[in-house]
C-alpha cells in the first residue's frame, strides 16, 4: 500500500513538474502522437450530405447503392459559456453511431465509407475565433470521438444582406486553413464544398465578402442575385494546398454559370459540363490577392486542384439539377474518352431530397 501510494505521488510529481517547466502551450497538439487511424479514401468518390440534423435509414439504401462519402451535416465553432472551443450542433449522436453501426453489420465498414461532419451551411454563424485553431482541433477530437474520419466546411452567406456574415473575415479564413492542416497532418480528411463563385475557374477575383453579382451573367432580373462570392475559398486552398482532399464545387449555387449557361444561353448540358470539367481539369486556377489589404503579399497564386474535383448537383427529387445525373454521367465519359485524366468524383445535396434513392446509382455507374 505505502510503496503504490508513493509511487503514485512520485508519479503525480513529475507530471506536475514536466507540465510546469514545459515549454509547450497548454493547447498545443503532441506532434508526436500517432493518428489514431490512418483514414484514405476510395479512389473515386459518390460523395452524399444529410440534410440539416437528418439521420434515418436513407443512408443505407444510398451506401448499399454507392454512396461512399457521407458528409453529416452541420455543426459550428463556438465558445463555452467559460470561452473554451466547442464544437457544437450537428445530428443526434446516438443516431449517426446506430446508422454508421449498421453499415458495417451490412458490409460496408469504415474502411469502404468514409463518414464526415460538415461546418457551417447558409445562414449559420460563421466560427469564433477568439479561440485558435489548436483549440478547435481538440474541440473536434472531443465532439467527435471516433465517430467522423474527419471534417468538410461548408461556411456560406447570410439571407440578410447586409449581415456580417457576408464577409470571411481574415481571421475566419485563416482558422479555414490552419484547423485543416491540423486535421490532414492528424490523419482526417478534410474536405470544402464551396459554392460555385466561392471557387470560380472563370475569374482570377478574390473577395472576403459572399454578397457580390456576377457582372456577365445578364439575367436581366433587377437588381441581379447578390449573393455570388469570388474565390473567397481559394485563400485556404492557397496557404493549404496539401490540407484539403477534395472539393465539392456546388454548381447548383444559385444563378450560377451552369444554370445561365444552360438555361439562359441555351448550351446542351453534357457540351457544358464536359467544358466546365475540362476547365477545371486543365486551365490553372489562378487566383489574385493583389486587391485584398490582408492577403496581397501572396499576389497572384496558381493552385493546383486536378487530383480534388468533385462536381455536385441538388438532388431534386432523384433527377439531379442543373445538370441532371444521367446528363453527367455522359459528359464524365466524353471527359474519359479524351485521355487526359478525369473528376474524382460526384456529390449531391441531399439524401432526404432523393426519396427514392435514385441518385447513387446514376450516378456511380461511371466508376
Ligand atoms: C437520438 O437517437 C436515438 C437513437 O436513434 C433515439 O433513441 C433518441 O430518441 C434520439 N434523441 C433525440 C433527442 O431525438
Ligand atoms: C455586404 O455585406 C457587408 C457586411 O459584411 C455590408 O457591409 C455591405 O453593405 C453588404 N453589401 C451589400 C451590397 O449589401
Ligand atoms: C440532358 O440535357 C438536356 C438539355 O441539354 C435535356 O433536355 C435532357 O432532358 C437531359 N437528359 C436527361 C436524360 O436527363
Ligand atoms: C458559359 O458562357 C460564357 C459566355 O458565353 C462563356 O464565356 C463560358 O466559357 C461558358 N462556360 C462554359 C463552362 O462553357
Ligand atoms: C447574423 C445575421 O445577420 N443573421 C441573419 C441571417 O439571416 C437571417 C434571415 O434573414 C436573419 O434572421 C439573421 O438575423
């Protein structure tokens, strides 16, 4: 007894004594600590999102049916009430553990789905960030808790136009790009779903503010959608280019060129969808800093997105829109056809608006 109980002092002294003369701040990561699991992805990916909070049985027809991305959605990072980092929101735990449960019972583990929690979606409160990135990535390990294989931000604008949520302020972009690091150097994917104009191959402008118009699109509508971005994601992307696995281009966006394009100019879906592909695929995503007061010593920067493309419709009742799932699925294979590499992959917003589960199978019947 005497002989544990002083081992156990001794034990406890030096503990107090390294974490007293320890250099390393309070809330900085074990760079040595191993991941706990070495997530990767399959090599082409049918990426699915759960609408807001949804967790049911849909998922199991969708993954049985080859979805092998499911991205939960949707949390935020907050302050506690004593202004630590929290992850907060997101669906019933319980739920998405019993669901992620019996996918593996059905034969479809973790090894072959990959499970993410998105942050963020339109209208939601962009991040706290009196608290660092540090701080977060221990906010995500504890709400987390093994459940996710890692994260995908989906921070987007605000109904009120003139809401402060709006604009990505420095601080939020660079939380973006440093929490995402922290993530991919732990082993977790890390994905970003930007919005058609968040991410635009069209356009070499940058912006922090999310209610911008896109001057050449003419809908001839007064005034024009003003809810357009101009590359606000590319920062990121930039500072991070190795962070991030995939990114999600959202071409269903509001008024977006796909839907001007096809709807407005009249351009056959596939003839468009192969030259968007191929633009992404081949023309450099050049993007200019030079006009940002925060960001313009990194001037005009050449990122390199060809191994990360994932391009994503609405689901609209199991069709897919603007460019409808059987439509895309032509235009990957004229992409294919000319031999110079491919998308990585599909995704659609969202599972509880493909009732009939038609979608995955369209969808990956290309791979
Ligand atoms: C969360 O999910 C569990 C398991 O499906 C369920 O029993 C519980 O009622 C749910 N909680 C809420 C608050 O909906
Ligand atoms: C855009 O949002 C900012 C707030 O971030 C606001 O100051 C500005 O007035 C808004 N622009 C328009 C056109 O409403
Ligand atoms: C493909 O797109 C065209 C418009 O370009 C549309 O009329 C047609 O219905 C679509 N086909 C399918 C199978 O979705
Ligand atoms: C969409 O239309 C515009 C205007 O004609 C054109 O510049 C652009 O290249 C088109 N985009 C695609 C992907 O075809
Ligand atoms: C912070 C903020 O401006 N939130 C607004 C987002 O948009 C909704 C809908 O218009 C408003 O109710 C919120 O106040």
């Amino acid at each position: 007894m005497p002989t544990f109980t002083k081992l156990l002092l001794l034990t406890l002294k030096l503990t107090l004594t390294q974490l007293l003369v320890s250099p390393v701040a309070p809330h900085a990561i074990n760079p040595s600590s191993p991941p706990k699991l070495e997530r990767s992805l399959p090599e082409k990916l049918v990426v699915a999102y759960q609408s807001w909070s949804e967790c049911d049985d849909k998922v199991l027809d969708a993954v049985r049916s080859g979805v092998n991305v499911v991205i939960w959605f949707a949390t935020n990072l907050e302050s506690a009430y004593d202004g630590s980092a929290l992850m907060a929101g997101g669906p019933n735990r319980t739920c998405v553990q019993e669901k992620i449960e019996a996918l593996e019972e059905l034969g479809y583990g973790r090894d072959k789905v990959t499970h993410l929690i998105s942050v963020g979606g339109w209208d939601a409160s962009h991040p706290d960030t009196s608290n660092t990135a540090e701080e977060y990535f221990e906010a995500f390990e504890k709400f987390s808790d093994g459940l996710y294989d890692g994260l995908d931000w989906d921070l987007e604008g605000n109904d009120s136009l003139t809401s402060q949520l709006n604009y990505f302020s420095k601080e939020c972009l660079l939380l973006m790009g440093d929490l995402s690091q922290l993530l991919h150097d732990a082993g977790y994917i890390v994905s970003m779903a930007p919005p058609e104009s968040y991410l635009d191959i069209q356009t070499t402008e940058f912006s922090k503010y999310v209610n911008l118009t896109y001057p050449s699109d003419d809908w001839n509508t007064t005034p024009p959608f003003q809810y357009h971005g101009h590359n606000t994601y590319a920062l990121p992307l930039a500072m991070h280019p190795d962070a991030f696995d995939f990114i999600n281009f959202q071409i269903y966006e509001t008024k977006s060129h796909a839907s001007y394009n096809t709807t407005i100019l009249g351009t056959a879906q596939v003839d468009y969808l192969v030259d968007y592909i191929n633009m992404l695929l081949h023309t450099p995503l050049n993007v200019n800093f030079e006009t940002d007061e925060d960001f313009l010593s990194l001037g005009l920067q050449t990122i390199d997105i060809a191994d990360k493309i994932v391009v994503g419709f609405i689901a609209n009742g199991g069709v897919g829109g603007p460019i409808t799932a059987a439509n895309a699925t032509k235009a990957y294979q004229q992409v294919e056809e000319l031999g110079e590499g491919n998308i990585r992959g599909w995704f659609y917003w969202c599972l509880a608006d493909d009732g009939d589960v038609m979608l995955p199978g369209v969808l990956s019947s290309v791979f």
